[in-house]
C-alpha cells in the first residue's frame, strides 16, 4: 500500500499506541488493526499476486459531519 508515509495513526495491535508511518511502501504480511487519523486524500493498494494496483478515495462530502 502507498500514500500513508507521514500519517500518524494508532495502532491498537500495540496496546493503542500513536505512531506516524515512515514507509514509502506499507506491507501488510500479519494481522493488523491501525487507524490512521490523518490519511491522504487518496491511498493504492498494490495486489501483487494479480498485477493490480487498487486506488482507493476518501469523498467527505458522502456522510454527514
């Protein structure tokens, strides 16, 4: 996945702790239960395995504040 380099985020599978990603590229190869608190506008998921990438939006304007 890419586009979270810079984000803080809490990682509740470490007893809730904050942190800010510092990897270009984040590799998800366990279970993992992160909140990033100031994702990007947009994000990719890379799909090796089929050759795809995945971009995925955020539209604030779809639910109510």
């Amino acid at each position: 996945m890419s586009g979270l380099k810079g984000a803080d985020y809490v990682d509740k599978a470490d007893g809730f702790l904050r942190k800010t990603e510092r990897a270009e590229h984040v590799k998800i190869s366990r279970e993992t239960n992160s909140i990033y608190l100031n994702a990007p506008q947009a994000v990719e998921i890379h799909d090796s395995k089929l050759q795809r990438r995945i971009r995925i939006e955020k539209n604030p304007g779809r639910f109510p504040r």
